[in-house]
C-alpha cells in the first residue's frame, strides 16, 4: 500500500474517534440539560405548594450545579477538545494524502 492510502485511513479513522467523542459529549450535555430541567420543574412543584397552603409532595432540589459544574471542568472539557483535535487531525490526513497522488 502506498501513502496514499495510508492517509486517508488514518484520517478516516481520526475523523471517526472524533465524532464518536463529540457524539458522547453531546449525549453527555443533553443528559445533564434533562436532569436540571427536571430538577427545576420539582422545585416549581414544591414551591407551588406551599404558596397555595397544599401540603408540600416535591422536595425542593439543590446543588445540582455544583455537579454540573464538576463534570463541566473535567471529563468534559477534555472529550470537548480531544473531540475536535480528532476530527481536525483527521481532515488534515485526509487532505495530505492529495499531495501524494
């Protein structure tokens, strides 16, 4: 095989483990975006209740951004970046293998 060939299977399988990243972040952040929304509808609930004298059914949910901010800062910055440096390294093997021909 020559180089050719070679680059654009390393960048296709670089553009592959990117969006396979980017994919998994994506999930991750709608995963989280589902859980505040409904940590906030509880507390709606919670505090709907006591302002109209029903007996409170709901718990009021704290603290769920200091999670949020804790997965934030670590797992997910770093699938966020490797993410993107994949599918960039991954279109640039696959540019590279042109000059070859």
């Amino acid at each position: 095989m020559d180089i050719t060939i070679w680059l654009k299977i390393i960048g296709a399988i670089f553009t592959g483990v990117g969006s396979i990243l980017l994919a998994w972040r994506v999930k991750s952040i709608l995963t989280w975006v589902k859980n505040c929304l409904i940590a906030h509808e509880v507390s709606i609930r919670a505090f709907q209740d006591v302002v109209n004298g029903n007996t409170q059914k709901y718990p009021v949910v704290t603290g769920t951004i200091i999670h949020l901010l804790d997965i934030e800062s670590k797992l997910g910055v770093i699938l966020l970046v490797s993410g993107f440096i994949f599918l960039a390294m991954g279109m640039f093997f696959n540019a590279a293998s042109y000059f070859f021909i």
